[in-house]
C-alpha cells in the first residue's frame, strides 16, 4: 500500500523510484545473506524489476550500469544459494 501511496505523490520522479528499486535490490541482497526463506526469488523478482523500470524510462543510463555491475552478483548469490538448498535438502531426505 505504501508504493501506491508513493506513486501518487507529487514529486514523484523517475530518478526517486529508481533509487526505490536499488533499495529493494539490495535489501534482498542482505536477506539472501542472512539465508531467509524465499529470498532467492525476491531477489530475482527485485533484479527484474529493476531491469524492467530501466527500460522504460528515458535517462536509465546510470540504472543500467548499475544494473549491469550488480546483475551478476546477484546471480552469483542466487545460484549458490540454491544450490546450497539443493544440498541440504538432498542430506534431509
């Protein structure tokens, strides 16, 4: 509800949501480090909402280089994770 709140707001720029989007991106980051629950998939959800906004707007070139730095490390954590989930769940059953 808070985006939405956010949305409507007067002053509300492009460069404001994008900062959002960072914020989320490496919130997600930090949960995935902490070994969280389904933070792999809110990271990549997060990643690809960011690639998303820097596509559709008009001055993304500092968000895609930015998107471009990170994107990797991000999937670098994703893969490990799962993969470290894929091995203790192996050793459960």
């Amino acid at each position: 509800m808070t985006a939405r709140t956010s949305a409507i707001l007067p002053g509300n720029s492009r460069r404001g949501r994008g900062a959002g989007l960072k914020d989320e991106v490496y919130r997600q980051m930090f949960r995935l480090e902490e070994s969280r629950p389904g933070a792999e998939m809110s990271l990549a959800l997060g990643l690809l909402r960011a690639w998303l906004a820097a596509g559709r707007a008009l001055e993304s070139g500092e968000e895609r280089e930015w998107l471009k730095k990170i994107s990797p490390i991000c999937l670098e954590m994703i893969e490990k994770a799962l993969q470290k989930g894929n091995a203790a769940h192996r050793c459960v059953q």
